[in-house]
C-alpha cells in the first residue's frame, strides 16, 4: 500500500502558543515541518516551558528544525531563503508578530491559517483580550483562512472564553493559549484528513462596523465606575508590561494587582479622592463606590505598600488624585 506523502508545514509563531503547536505539528507523522518563523525578539533566554513567551527558538533547535527570525517580511534575503525551500502545502501562523503579505499568505499549495486571540466581531485590535477585559465583554480564539483560495477571512472554527471575576490579563492569556491550541489540534487534524466543514463566514463585515476597545490609555479616569477600575487594573496586569496609573502633583503613580471594590456611599467625595488610609491600604472614591488600593509603584521603579506611601509623601485623607499629571 502505497504510504500518503507528508504534508510540508512552515510555521510562523512565537510565545507558549507557538511551541504548543510546533509540538503538535512534530507529533503528526502526515506532517513535515519545513521551517520555523519565529519572533524577532526571541533570543532563547527564556527556559521556563510554560511561561507565556516560552522561547520557540529552544524548541525548534531542539528539534534540530531551520528557524528563521526576519525583522521584516519583505526582507529580500528572508525571502529568497524562505523560496529556495520545498514548497509548503500549508503555512500556520499562531499569534505571529507581523501581517502576513499578500505574497506570503498565498505561497503555499492548499492554504494560509491564521491563529489568534480574538473573537470576530467582538474583539479585533492588537489588545483584543485587554479590551475585552476592560468592556467585561466576550472574548475567545479563532482559526480562519487567509489565502485567496478561500474565502476572504473565511472562518474555520472560533472559541467563546468566558471572562472570570479575577482574571487578569495574563491569566487570560494563558486560558487563550490553551483555547487556542484545543481548536488547532482539533481543527488541523479535521484539515489534514480533508473532513473540515466549510464554515462560510468571515465575521469581518461586523467587525468593520464594530468601534474597538477603547484600549488606549492607562491613565485611571476616577469617573468610571468602581468595577470597570477594578478590571481596568487586571487588564494592565502582565509580566514586563506597565500598569494602570493616576497621578498626584508629580507623581506617576501605578496602581498594581489586586484591588478591591468596596460598596458604601459617597458621602459628598469627589471621584478621585482619597476617604480613608489604613493599614489595609488607601481607599479612594469613584463615581460610584470606592477602590482600596494595597500596593503601588512608584514613578515606574519603587513597589511599596499604599500606605507607606500616603505617609512618606504626606498624603491624606480629602487629597484628590488627577487623570493626567499637573503641569
């Protein structure tokens, strides 16, 4: 009998999500992976195989696998590397850090699949599971072409996540990964044996239409609600990454994980200011209820307890706290 010709892969990837896949890709004896795309930035240092920018670099060499890491796609030198290659029957790209071209997406013989965490037509922008958790909106994985081949954006197979109450934006994450990889395994598997069901959809009509987040600062506006701070907070809580801040004359002032929502009445304060410090932390007023606020960093170095620091830079209770620094 005769033995079915392996179907040749590059991947494009980086992070957790990237090495789940490659793994997978590996695992396959129909699959032959031609090459690897990874992150420019990924420099192997990261050894932690579960932590959430795990270096795809490590595994791919591990593999003994030809990795390719192009600043830029229409790198001329990228690509005449890349076309001297087998040709791909499929290229996947899982949560790849650049668009892919024209050129690239329809290179390959069947197709172009593109991974990523975002749920058409709720969350599409570049911090989909960010803004998500700031709107407490829906968010989720999604599998689709992007070939002309099929379909413009044509669907494969999508994933609701739902949002928990202390999520935050890398627990998110790693929920989204493991998601994501669920329904890559399952979907390329269905690819692979030819018994994927044309879905037909791109979604993408709505989501021109559909406003994005408004992920597009950090600064605390007092205004909000308490809850939407309290989430605005575990957005903005990610390794590496800078927090949700409000200021104080000069001070930047970031406000860190977790922080509690506390239900009483206002009392006359103002959104901002500050009702009450304790050992517990400081409290301060929003529009609605109020937000006791344990720890700080400070001017984006010094982590120090709240209120050590009310104490050191003589704040106290009726001091309001501004949206943006005074000038």
């Amino acid at each position: 009998m005769r033995r079915a010709q392996k179907q040749k892969v590059i991947l494009m990837a980086g992070n957790l999500i990237g090495c789940m896949c490659l793994k997978e890709l590996n695992r396959i004896r129909r699959v032959e992976v031609v090459a690897v795309i990874g992150l420019y930035h990924d420099n192997g240092f990261v050894v932690n195989p579960r932590a959430w920018n795990a270096s795809l670099l490590r595994v791919a060499l591990d593999k003994k696998m030809t990795f390719m890491q192009p600043q830029d796609l229409e790198c001329v030198n990228f690509l005449d590397d890349l076309f001297e290659m087998d040709q791909p029957d499929y290229i996947i790209a899982a949560q790849y850090e650049h668009d892919l071209t024209p050129r690239l997406s329809s290179y390959p013989k069947k197709g172009c699949i593109n991974l990523d965490f975002s749920l058409v037509p709720f969350n599409g922008n570049a911090h989909s599971a960010s803004g998500a958790l700031i709107d407490n909106d829906r968010v989720g994985v999604r599998m689709h072409w992007l070939d002309k081949k099929h379909s413009e954006n044509e669907e494969i197979a999508s994933k609701k996540i739902d949002i928990g109450e202390n999520d935050t934006a890398l627990s998110l994450y790693h929920r989204l990964t493991t998601a994501g990889f669920r329904l890559f395994k399952e979907q390329f598997a269905l690819i692979l044996q030819n018994k994927l069901e044309q879905n037909g959809s791109n979604g993408y009509d709505s989501l021109r239409n559909q406003q994005n987040s408004k992920f597009n600062t950090r600064n605390i506006d007092w205004q909000w609600e308490a809850s939407k701070i309290d989430r605005m907070v575990r957005a903005l809580t990610f390794p590496e990454s800078p927090s949700a801040r409000t200021f104080y004359n000069d001070l930047e002032i970031e406000i860190l994980n977790p922080v509690e929502v506390i239900h009483q009445e206002r009392n006359g304060h103002k959104p901002g200011q500050i009702v009450d410090i304790s050992p517990n932390g400081l409290m301060v007023q929003t529009t609605t209820d109020c937000i006791l606020i344990p720890k700080i960093r400070l001017n984006q170095s010094l982590v120090m307890n709240a209120t050590k620091f009310c104490r050191y830079f003589n704040l106290s209770v009726g001091d309001i706290f501004q949206q943006n620094i005074s000038t």
